[in-house]
C-alpha cells in the first residue's frame, strides 16, 4: 500500500474518511503556487514512507478541490489534517519544523503500548481473559496511566468483585466519565451483605449503609436511596457523609439524564441543607 496518495473529491470518503478506521490518515491541503507548501510536503512525504504503513499521507490540491478546503475550513496552506475513525482529529496550519512535525504524527498514530492495549481488549471480547490480562498487564508495566489499558484491566478485575484492584488500576488513569463510572461501580460492590441480603434494612446504621450498596450492586437503586436518605437525615457525621458519598457514587453510576438522579440528587439537597 502507497504511503503517499493524490487525493480529490471523488476519492476523499475512500481514501480519507473510510481508510482513517483502518489506519490513521494525514491530509495535507496544498497548492502549485504555494512556497511554503514545497518546503512542508517532501518532509511529511519522507516521513510517511519511513514509517511503513503506520499511517498514511494524502495529498490535496485546494485549486482543484475548493469544496474540500472549504468543508474543512482551510483558512490558509499549508494546512495539515489528520483523520481517525472517519473524523478528523488534530490539525496545524504553516510550514513547522520536522520536530514538529514529528510530535504531531505521535498524536495521532498508535504506539506499540497502544497497539498491545488494543489486542488485549479484541482477546477480552473474544473471552481470552488470560491472555488479554497479560496484555494489559504488560501495557500498564510500562505506562500505569495508559488509558486503555487500564480501563480494561479495571473492567476484568471488577468482574471478578475485586473492588479494590480496581480501585487501584483506576486510580492511576485520568478521571474521564468512564473511570469515575467503574469508580463508581467498585466501590458500590465492596460490601459484606452482598451475597446475603436480609429481607428488611437492618437497624443499626453501619449495617444499614452495607444494606443499600449491596441493593444497589443488585440494581434495586430506589430501594438504596431511601435508606441511604435515612442515614443522611440522622444528621451524624460518622454515618451521614457515608451515605452522603455512596449517594454521589450512585449519582454517577446512573448517570445525570436518569430519573431516580434527578429525584434523588434534589432530595439529597434537600435534607442536607
């Protein structure tokens, strides 16, 4: 496969859009008379071809694709886009120096980290668990932030109701929706009365808060929060702030669109203040 491709119209949802799921696509917008286009081209040409098939160039002429500059606002040239998964996903506008350049293709092209963390995930779906562990493993050994990696490795071990390993992964990783949900998740599952749910909320307060994570971990969501709206109302600082903080993580897990987080984080308000 050409590293280096002309590109026009016709072509562009092809060879740009359809191609950037399979590898990362660098477009750069260009013309005949543009000088620092000439200084900027042969180097992103050379790097492409040096970095065998790790992503791909394609060449745009704005004079004989106006539309395509204009879909993509180009506002001057050259102007450098790059494409992921159909979209585009970084951009830098002028002739920068090959450093730059470089920094720029490292954006946006998957490392070897990235591209283990990838397998270990395709080996979790296809029920590999040993191997996908090991793999994410091996990632996170290297780099105990990377992402992917950790979000995987923290998806197996809570599904194994290791609460605190995961835990530990999460803690590592930036604190996107998806990490603070398996924060979440893991913290609501850590608790003894789990697996033997008494038929009534027990009297005293500690087992109480046990009672509505474990309902929780069972998906009986409103059952939690009444009971965890109960400890909050006892105005006691050693049971009320727990039930306070397992509320926020119930918040969370269920996100701020559904309606039990509406009802209950206004309720929550409400008694607190």
């Amino acid at each position: 496969m050409n590293a280096v491709k002309n590109v026009d119209a016709a072509a562009f949802e092809h060879e740009v859009l359809r191609r950037s799921f399979e590898v990362p696509v660098v477009v750069d917008f260009w013309a005949e008379w543009c000088g620092p286009c000439k200084v900027l081209g042969p180097t992103l040409e050379r790097l492409a071809t040096e970095g065998g098939g790790a992503w791909e160039l394609a060449k745009i002429d704005v004079d004989a694709n106006q539309q395509l500059a204009m879909q993509f606002q180009v506002q001057g040239i050259p102007t450098v886009v790059a494409f992921k998964d159909g979209r585009p996903v970084d951009r830098f506008t002028g002739a920068v120096p090959e450093p730059q350049i470089r920094q720029f293709i490292e954006r946006v092209v998957p490392s070897e980290l990235d591209m283990l963390a990838a397998e270990g995930e395709m080996l979790w779906e296809q029920g590999e668990d040993d191997r996908a562990e090991a793999a994410f493993r091996t990632v996170l050994a290297t780099d105990p932030s990377h992402q992917i990696a950790g979000l995987g490795l923290a998806g197996m071990l809570l599904e194994r109701d290791d609460g605190p390993g995961c835990l530990d992964v999460l803690s590592r990783l930036a604190p996107t929706e998806d990490v603070r949900r398996l924060q979440a998740t893991a913290r609501l599952t850590a608790s003894d009365l789990e697996s033997d749910l008494p038929a009534e909320p027990p009297d005293a307060p500690e087992a109480r808060l046990d009672y509505a994570k474990a309902v929780a971990a069972n998906g009986r969501y409103q059952e939690a929060f009444e009971v965890l709206l109960d400890l909050v109302a006892l105005r006691d600082e050693q049971y009320s702030d727990g039930a306070r903080l397992v509320m926020l993580d119930l918040f969370e897990l269920l996100g701020p669109e559904d309606p039990l987080t509406t009802t209950y984080r206004r309720r929550l308000a409400s008694a607190l203040f």
